[in-house]
C-alpha cells in the first residue's frame, strides 16, 4: 500500500486530539461486536455498551480476534498463577480500558481477581458509568452479597464517570499525568505489594514519549510484583506503517508515540529505562500464529475467507504486544502464551 501524497489535516488543538481519540475507543468497540455476531469469540456484554452494529471486513475481523485472544489468554495465566485455593488473587488494572468487558466476563464466571480497576478519559468513563446505571444484569454483577443475604449495591456516580463496585473501581483520569493515576489507584484501595497485571491497549501510540516513559515509571516504582502488558501499533517508517498513520491522523488524531517507539527492540528498551527487570516483544503475527491456541486459531479461519495474506501478514506486523516483569511475581516467561 502505497501511502498518499497529500500530508495528513494539521495537529489538531489538544482537546480536539482528545475527543477523537476518545473516539477510538466507539471503532473498537463496533469491530469488537462485529466479531462477536459473528462468532469470533463470546462476550455477553459487549453489546449493553455498544448498540450500534457494523460488520467489519474479513481482516479486521481476525485482527481483533487475535488481539482479544492474546489478552483474554494473559489475563486467564496471570489469575492461574495467582489463585488462592479456589478464590481469587492478584490484582488487574487496564490503563485505557475503553469499554471493554473483560470484567463482567471474569466476574459471570467467578474467576475474577482480588481487584479490578479501569481508568480512561472521564467521558468515556462517563459513558460506561451510564450503561452500567442502566443494565440489571451489570448491577448485579457488580452488587456485594453478604453471608446474612443482604445484598449492597455499586456505588455508580455517571456525572463523575467512578464506579465502586464489588472487587471492582472505575474511575477518570488524564493517563499523561502519572500522579493523577496515582491518586486513583490509591482510591481503589489496590495493595502495591500484591502480584499486579497492567494491561495498556493502544495507549503508547497516543502518548508522547515523555509521557509513557513518565506513566510507565510510576507503575514500576508503584508496585512490588507486577506484569506490564501493552498492545501497540509499531513501524511508521515502511510505506505500509506511513499509510496506517496517515488513516488515523487525517481524523484528527496524533500518533507522537509511534514515533518514539517504533520498534519492537524500542518497547523492549522503553520497558528496560522504565525499571522493568525482564522484557519480551512479539509483533502480532508472531502472536497470531505461534501464541494463540491454535484450535481457536483454525475455528475461527473457517469463519470467513482471507485471501489477501500478504496484506494481512503486513498488519499484523505493524501491531505488537510487550511486556515488562518487576519483583518475584512472574506469569511466564511469556504471558500470553497459550496452554499446551
């Protein structure tokens, strides 16, 4: 794909830059639902955030697919290992989490963590507040049941975007300031000494370099034992990675973060500068077809018809997930890694 000539629209003021990325997180959300009315993968509550469907092309499809896969596959290791007779350990926090579900999909099976907590942009929390208002069947997984019956309910404030919910904290705040993550997850009554997953999914991409450095510090000095986990867009500099920048910045939203880490070896050594004492990359096709439990794998390729390999192989390639371990606590060597 060759890129065009034009240059993209001019580097939106900042605000602007922030609704459009907020905005991103409708797009995924939609290609999200569109694999799962298709049968890529199950989530039951995708759609009581997203109620407007759109079938995305074969390409897509398989993309997400073999994003939520990586990460549901991390996220299932991670409370494996941290499991405590039955009952859950170790803490999950996503730093842009968007509307995603992993949540309420732990919770409906009783795998979930000790805690979860979720941050983003206050109007996407706002939104995702209001939905939860809204759904019974979220409020009461949400909802605390005591050994005497009595049940007590989230505490949903939608104006102020938080949710305070059983083993569970939803909150705002400006991922560009590390203290003012902080400060939610003080209020989320995390336990810093407790084995932590971080999961950070198109968030480096949108952040300048300064500022990811700044973020990524903070969870490294913050936490005894943890796992990072970003997903990310890499390599702007080939006229494929030139072509992806320019869909996304012609709508209004800056990249300056795949411009400081483009690469796989920069995510291994951003991690490394962080404090993070191990670290491992693997670009998404590496993930798709050599980490992904290849039964899903062949399920899902009989599901629509892929006959641009080329291109596709050339996407996954622009997409990688890193990771960083600190202190004893380690999912593996790999932390998505599927079990054989």
């Amino acid at each position: 794909m060759e890129p065009p000539f034009r240059r993209p629209n001019p580097v939106p003021l900042r605000h602007d830059a922030d609704r459009c990325i907020q905005g991103t997180n409708d797009d995924a959300s939609i290609s999200k639902m569109s694999c799962v009315s298709l049968g890529y993968f199950q989530d039951d509550f995708i759609h009581l955030f997203v109620r407007r469907r759109t079938r995305r092309p074969p390409m897509i499809n398989r993309g997400y697919f073999a994003r939520v896969q990586a990460i549901r596959q991390a996220v299932d290791n991670f409370l494996e290992r941290t499991s405590r007779g039955g009952e859950g350990g170790g803490q999950i926090v996503s730093l842009g989490a968007g509307w995603d579900t992993n949540f309420f999909r732990l919770r409906s099976s009783s795998r979930e963590p000790a805690r979860y907590v979720e941050v983003d942009h206050r109007e996407v929390t706002c939104s995702k507040a209001r939905s939860m208002m809204k759904s019974p069947a979220l409020r009461d997984l949400l909802a605390d049941v005591g050994e005497d019956g009595a049940r007590e309910e989230a505490v949903i404030d939608a104006g102020a975007g938080t949710v305070r919910g059983r083993g569970y904290y939803l909150a705002p705040a400006d991922l560009r300031d590390p203290e003012s993550v902080r400060k939610v997850l003080d209020a989320s009554s995390v336990d810093y000494r407790e084995p932590t997953l971080i999961l950070l999914e198109c968030v480096v991409a949108y952040l300048d370099g300064k500022a990811t450095k700044d973020l990524l510090s903070m969870i490294a000095e913050s936490f005894g034992d943890c796992c990072v986990l970003i997903y990310d867009m890499i390599g702007p500099d080939d006229p494929f990675g030139q072509q992806l920048i320019f869909n996304v910045e012609s709508r209004g939203c800056p990249l300056p973060g795949i411009r400081s880490y483009p690469t796989k070896e920069s995510h291994v050594k951003l991690l490394s500068d962080c404090g993070f004492a191990r670290s491992g990359v693997h670009d998404m096709r590496e993930v798709y077809e050599k980490h992904v439990v290849a039964e899903e794998r062949k399920r899902t390729e009989r599901i629509e018809f892929l006959d641009e390999l080329e291109e596709w192989h050339l996407i996954m390639a622009h997409y990688c997930l890193s990771y960083g371990h600190n202190g004893v606590f380690e999912i593996g060597e790999c932390p998505f890694e599927a079990k054989r």
